[in-house]
C-alpha cells in the first residue's frame, strides 16, 4: 500500500474496519463494548418438533367462530398473544478498526451469520449438546461462547496475545450463559506450526494461553469445528487447509462449518473485479452432484482433500437483532474426503 507522499506502507499497518459496528459513537477506533440481542424460539424437547424451521403457527378462523360485540354493536377483538420467545443479551468488546494481522479484534458479517447457524441448531435438535468442539481463528469469541450453552467442552482459538486477551475477556464478560458443566478454553493456535499443538513447558512464550496434555487430548476429541471469516489471504487459506487436514484425519469423524464473505477486488491482471480469494478457497473443495439418476456423485476420486456441500441461508432465521446479512456471505459444511487420503 502506498501513502499519499509515495512511501510504501507495509500490509500489516493497512487499517481495515467491518460493517459490524453496532453502538459505536462517531469516529470512535478503539475497543468498544456492543450489547447484542438474540431472539431464540423455545428450544423444542419433543423429537417430533425437532427439524421444523417454520417457526410461526398459523391461526384460523372459521366460519362458525361466533364473535362478541359491545353495547354499541362494535366487534370485541381479542389481541393476539405474542409468541412465545426469549431473548439472550451478549456484551461483546471488539475494536472499530484494525491492521490486517489483528482483524480478530473485530465483529464480522460471516461471524454472525455462524452464530445464526449455530443458534438455529442448538434450537431445534440436540446435535451441538455435550459435543466437543474448536473455533479456528475465533476473533471476539461469539460464535463459541454461545456453543458453551449446550457443549461439554469449547477450544476459542486464534493467533496473536492482543487478539487472545480480547476474547478471553469476552468469555468472561458471557461466562452467565454457560451451561454448569460447560469446560472453556481460550488457546493460542498458530495454524503455521505443528501438530498437535504444544504444551505449555515447551512454549512457553504462549504463556497463559499454552495448552496442558490433557487439554490436547481432549483437542483430539473434538467433532465439531467452526470458523468464520478466516478466508482472506491465499497464505492464510493455504495454511488453514493444511491444518484442518492433520485435525480431520484423526477419528472420531469431524465437520466443519465455516462461514465466509467473498470479497471483489479489481485486479490488473483479470482487468475486471473478481473474488480470487474465494477461487481459491473453492480449489480445495469437491462438491456433492446429483446425476441423472438422482444419486450423488463426486467430481473427483482424488484430490482435493475435503468434500463441501453448501448450507442454504434461506433456511436459517436470523436471530441476531440488527444487521444485514448482504448477499455475499456463504456458510460450508465441510469434511475430509477419506478416498483422497488412500
């Protein structure tokens, strides 16, 4: 990036900012606290109401409905109770504007629409109860602080100490909301370095955010993965891939939900605007396709490692109050293609 008096300013001091910025005051940069509302349905216990995502009942009247009138003939209207909800009410610390390396210090479009997914699943089946479950590059923390709601254990993780601290002190600000048994770990996870990761006599310049063996052990437990607007950087894909790799190959079975932003830019060399960051990441997908006989097939029994199916936003309710989804934000389910790894 060049400044206006032709000195080349390094990437990582481009400032960068969201369009989430609930609350903020005008001008305002520095870490802000936002209060999120979530509108949530009655979570269903009965197995027959699990799975249905038209949440409003429809009320009839019949013909034969007899009606009350007033004294001056008037019809008596019974208002309409509203339907049943509760809401939950998150206090999140997040910055206006970052560098590019510290962009978890932000609340991204993507990391809503996750919490959305997330919230929609916990309220209408048991899938995410007593799972264990890891958020790659998990920024502010949303997205797994509202998983503790129904998981046995949730690994936060991301890059950075500035990054970690702001997360840890939003599961703080959030720790009401957990369930009682609920384990929450906040962890330093560079997806650059080996696996697994280390423990905390052997780095500690990772100092309180360092993993314990035990807490390794349980890493390797984990089935549910999730991550939100990681996708951004080729580099970043390449190393995000690789590791997702090395943490899908270990059993049991693991699918990630991961939730993105494609994001155009005009580039010389195309001359037109295009999304090559989000080319980039559909490089190591497969895709699911039916054939004519309406059976799903492959595109390749090889590579790419990992088989995406894309998850229909238009099924999935907004319960995060205030924001605009836009149209570009998609939402994966991935998982590791065993045949490639044969």
């Amino acid at each position: 990036m060049e400044r206006e008096d032709g000195v080349q300013q390094p990437l990582s001091s481009e400032q960068v900012m969201s369009e989430v910025h609930l609350g903020c005051p005008p001008n305002h940069s520095g870490p802000h606290l936002s209060h999120f509302t979530i509108s949530l349905p009655p979570r269903h216990e009965n197995s027959t109401l699990r799975g249905n995502t038209d949440a409003v009942e429809d009320i009839s009247i019949s013909a034969s409905t007899m009606f009350d009138l007033d004294e001056d003939g008037d019809l008596i209207l019974t208002r309409r109770k509203k339907s049943s909800s509760h809401h939950l009410f998150l206090t999140i610390q997040h910055n206006i504007t970052s560098s590019i390396p510290r962009v978890g210090l932000q609340v991204w479009r993507a990391e809503l629409v996750l919490t959305d997914f997330v919230l929609h699943v916990m309220s209408t089946s048991s899938d995410f109860d007593k799972v264990v479950a890891l958020e790659l590059g998990a920024g502010t923390g949303l997205v797994g602080i509202l998983l503790a709601r129904v998981a046995k254990t949730v690994f936060i993780t991301d890059h950075g100490h500035e990054v970690l601290k702001n997360c840890e002190k939003n599961v703080d600000l959030n720790a009401e909301l957990f369930h009682g048994k609920a384990s929450v770990h906040v962890r330093e996870l560079d997806w650059k370095d080996s696996w697994p990761p280390q423990e905390a006599n052997t780095s500690p310049s990772k100092g309180r955010y360092s993993w314990t063996q035990s807490e390794i052990e349980e890493l390797k437990k984990a089935s549910l993965l999730l991550a939100a607007d990681v996708i951004y950087s080729d580099d970043l894909t390449d190393a995000f891939f690789s590791i997702l790799k090395k943490l899908m190959s270990d059993n049991p079975e693991k699918v990630l939900y991961l939730a993105m932003e494609k994001r155009y830019n005009f580039t010389l060399d195309d001359l037109d605007v295009v999304a090559n960051g989000y080319s980039h990441f559909r490089s190591y997908l497969i895709t699911e396709q039916a054939d004519d006989t309406g059976c799903n097939q492959l595109d390749s029994a090889s590579e790419p490692f990992f088989v995406g199916e894309q998850i229909d936003l238009r099924y999935i309710p907004c319960y995060v109050r205030n924001y605009n989804r836009g149209n570009d934000v998609e939402l994966w389910k991935i998982k590791l293609n065993h045949r490639a790894l044969l």
